[in-house]
C-alpha cells in the first residue's frame, strides 16, 4: 500500500526541494502495461499523457530487445558496431532533404544542445530565435530558450523569443495573416540580433508547436519564415521530441505534416520507449562541420542497448500499423472530444494521438488555468492521466501511447465528460 507523505518526504530528502509531481496527490507508479498503469494499491490508470512509452508501456518486442543486446554487449560508439549504422540508414530514410547523417545521443536536451551548436558553427554566429512559450530541454544552453524559467543571471541577448502562433488570438488579428505575422516577428528578431552584434545563426522550433497548445497551422505555413530565416543565411532546427514517430497520423514527422523542411532534427523521449534514446539528424555538411568544430563524443549515446530499443520501436510501429492506428483512433477521439459540451470550452484541436482542448473563462484564456488545473485532478481521481498545456496552462493536452484503441478513446471522453459535469464552471 501506497504511503505518499512518507515517499514525498523521502523524495525530498534524498533528490532533493521543488521536486516536480503531477496532480495535487501525486500517483505511485509500480507497473505498466500498454496504455495502462498501475498503483501501489492496485488501481488501474489510463495514460492519456505519456509519449515516452511510445509503442506502449513495457511493450514485449522492445523489453525482449533490450534484454537480449543486455546480456549481449553493451559499449560505447569508439568501437566498430553494425547496430548503429543499420539504425541510422533506416530512421534517415524516413527523411527528405539530404537529412542522411545522425548523431545518437541520451536525452531530447542534449539532441537539442547539439543542434544549436551545429547552428553556430555552421554560421559562425551566436544569435538563437524561438518562441515566447517554448520548452526544448534543461541544458545551460537549451535552458535560456524555455519560457517558464528565467536562467541565473538573467536573460541573455543572444536569445530572441517571437510570438508563438495561436488559434484563439492569432498574430495579425486573423487567421489569414497569422503565417506573414509570424514571419514578420522573426524578421524583426534577426534584425535585432544583427544590430547587436551577435548575428543571427538559427531558429528552433517545435513544427507542431506542441507546448504552445498546438494551433491549428495549415500546410505551408511556415513558408514566409523559412524564406526570412534563408535570406539571412541561418539553420532551422525541427524539435521532434513530441510530434515525431508517427503521432499525428497522417506524416511520420511534424515537419512533413506542416512543409518545413529543416536543416536539422532532433527527437528524444519516445525514440526508445523508455530507454534513454534521443538523436541529431542533419546533412553531411552541416556535420562535417560540427565534428571538425567541436570533436563530440557521447559515451552512453548510441550504444549497441539504446540502438536495439530504438531498433524495436520502428519494428513495432511498423508491425502493428501504429501510424494508422493514430490516424483512424484520431479521428474518431475528434468526434468524441466535440461531442463532450462545456461552458468553459473554447477550441478542440489536434491530429492523430495528440490534442489539445483549450479553455477559456468569458473570452479570458488566463481565467480558466485554476479550472483546468482542478480538471486534471479530477480526471486523475476518476483514473484518468493527462495533463495541461498552453501559455497559461489552460488547456489539456491529450496525448497516449500509439496502441491507444478505440475502447480506450471512448472511456476518455466519457470521463472527460463525467468530470467536467462534475466541476463548477
């Protein structure tokens, strides 16, 4: 049986003060099953949050992988391993645009502190643009680019944060103006950059932009920004760490479902269901240049256990048609989610396994984050897991494992709308 107040003192303890947990009493995980996960004291959840169990909890072909390499080899990437090559020839050949050569690594925040060093060394200038409600990872670097925490020391000025793309109040007023609005921002952040004397090297962006709520962006919509970004000679980074791996369902990549095409991508948390897995995929040139610049070696990255998990994931996605699975489970999760009536609902929105129900309080976005955070609670007490997003956290962001099945998407709307039922407006 479960005893929270001794664990939380422990963890607080042992790991440490300000500890992130979800959900007001935070749930003990001890067993996971597809999209299932149970307690400690034996109750069952549904994760309709976790992305990082991508092809499901404990999934038999990805643990049989993992355990077979285990107790096969384990080394790092300074000795000649077959494993890696035949990974990275399969995952470069579901991209496009010369995007042939990979670095592995462990975590989405090293992938993305790898690829805005490859920004600047191959333009030579130090200057990052992202948006103003972004999140890639907790590196020093990486770090000054997150919207929810300020670094020590400040600001930097070599960080240019534009406004993110947003469907209640889009940029220029409407949504016909959004994609030159946008462009036009990050215009204005290059110049700022140049006038300064850092120069603009590179922007970074998640292309279904996923913790900015996930707008709903046309196809072609970034093409006015590529445009700006290519005049002054900088390198777009595509972060996949969310939208990769087939979870919109209709494109293996977020980049392909919006027509970005990027000099770099990076992927991390679902790349290996759960083991530590992530990766830089970019050009040859733009490698050659990194590795002649900085000389990078990761011990752990790439090694041959982190190669068969990932291995097994594509094995999967592929053997189970978990691609299509998220499509067609998507479409049907749409109807049911607009189907769920609220007076605090402002907008439904999302594509395969991945979506995004907006709230807002009489037209007031900000309004509506303590309802939402009481929503989350409440869907968690009802043994349901998602989790918020947005700029004021004042959405849910629906987002499961891809064997998530159509049972399993009507029990999530029936709750959803159970608990909203339940909650004062």
């Amino acid at each position: 049986m479960s005893d929270t107040p001794t664990l939380l003192q422990r963890r607080a303890r042992l790991l440490g003060p300000n500890m992130t947990t979800f959900y007001s009493d935070p749930v003990h995980i001890v067993r996971g099953e597809g999209a299932w996960l149970w307690d400690a004291d034996g109750n069952r959840f549904l994760d309709c949050y976790n992305n990082v169990p991508h092809v499901g909890h404990a999934h038999p072909k990805v643990v049989e992988a993992i355990t077979q390499q285990a107790a096969t080899l384990n080394t790092h990437t300074r000795y000649l391993h077959e494993g890696i090559l035949d990974y990275a020839e399969r995952l470069t050949g579901t991209m496009d645009h010369d995007l042939d050569t990979m670095i592995m690594v462990c975590t989405g925040s090293e992938a993305n502190d790898i690829a805005l060093r490859m920004g600047r060394a191959v333009t030579g200038k130090t200057g990052i643009i992202c948006t103003d409600n972004t999140y890639h990872g907790n590196t020093d670097l990486v770090s000054h680019l997150s919207a929810k925490k300020t670094p020590i020391g400040g600001a930097v000025e070599w960080v240019k944060k534009v406004p993110s793309p947003d469907t209640l109040t889009p940029l220029g007023g409407r949504d016909e103006a959004q994609s030159q609005a946008f462009a036009d921002e990050v215009q204005a952040a290059i110049d700022a950059l140049e006038a300064e004397g850092h120069g603009f090297g590179t922007l970074i962006l998640d292309p279904f932009f996923a913790n900015e709520g996930l707008p709903e962006l046309s196809h072609g919509f970034l093409d006015p920004t590529v445009d700006v970004v290519r005049k002054a000679g900088g390198v777009i980074i595509a972060d996949e760490v969310q939208p990769g791996f087939g979870r919109t369902g209709g494109h293996f990549w977020g980049h392909q479902r919006i027509g970005l095409a990027p000099d770099i991508v990076t992927m991390g948390k679902p790349m290996g269901n759960g083991h530590p897995v992530a990766a830089v995929v970019t050009r040859p040139e733009i490698m050659a240049e990194f590795r002649n610049r900085f000389g990078y070696f990761n011990t752990f990255g790439g090694n041959p256990v982190a190669v068969a998990a990932a291995s097994a994931v594509l094995d999967v996605l592929e053997e189970e048609g978990l691609m299509t699975n998220a499509l067609r489970i998507g479409e049907h999760l749409e109807k049911l989610l607009c189907q769920v009536k609220h007076i605090n609902t402002a907008d439904i929105r999302g594509a395969g396994l991945f979506w995004c129900v907006e709230f807002d309080i009489d037209g007031d976005t900000e309004a509506a984050a303590p309802f939402c955070a009481r929503l989350v609670d409440e869907m968690r007490n009802r043994g349901v897991l998602l989790h918020s997003v947005g700029r004021h956290y004042h959405g849910i962001k629906i987002r499961p494992p891809m064997c998530f099945d159509r049972a399993q998407a009507e029990l999530l709307a029936e709750t959803l709308d159970a608990a909203m039922k339940a909650l004062p407006a």
